[in-house]
C-alpha cells in the first residue's frame, strides 16, 4: 500500500495535512501537482491538498481533499491495517 499527498508550492493548507500524517507516523510520498501534471491528472486531481491511499496494484482505495482530519484518520487506519497483513 501507499500513501500518496498530491500539493504545490504555493498550498497554504498542504502544510497542514504533512504535519498530520507526520504526527501520526504514516510514511507518505509528495507529489508535486504542478511539477508532475501527468500524475495529477491520471488521478484526476482537481485541487490540493488531496491525498490517496493506494493497493499494491496502485488502484485508488480511499481519497481525502482538503484539510479533513476525520477522513485522513479513516485512510490512516486502512493503511495500518493493510500494512500489518502484509507482515
């Protein structure tokens, strides 16, 4: 499973969300949606933040936009529990 922030340099609220999932110890990979465009539009990303959780076959399971501190929790929980049967 990964986890994937999609945010661009000039996001006020991408901070936010990256010190989220960094508190609650979720590794996570930035993707720039300007700098990586072809990325950002397989995903269909329309604004930032956005982050999604993807399988290991990267098919999207779960997706928050925005600051949503309930639904990163949601995605954070299914990622730990996808990781811990891959052990």
């Amino acid at each position: 499973m990964r986890l994937l922030k999609f945010e661009t340099a000039t996001c006020p609220k991408c901070p936010v969300v990256s010190n989220f999932l960094m508190q609650q110890d979720v590794p996570f990979e930035t993707v720039d949606a300007k700098e990586d465009s072809k990325t950002a539009q397989s995903f269909q990303i329309m604004s930032v933040p956005t982050t999604i959780l993807l399988d290991d076959e990267n098919k999207e399971i779960a997706r928050s936009t925005g600051v949503n501190p309930k639904e990163l929790m949601q995605i954070i929980h299914t990622y730990q529990k996808g990781e811990s049967s891959h052990v």
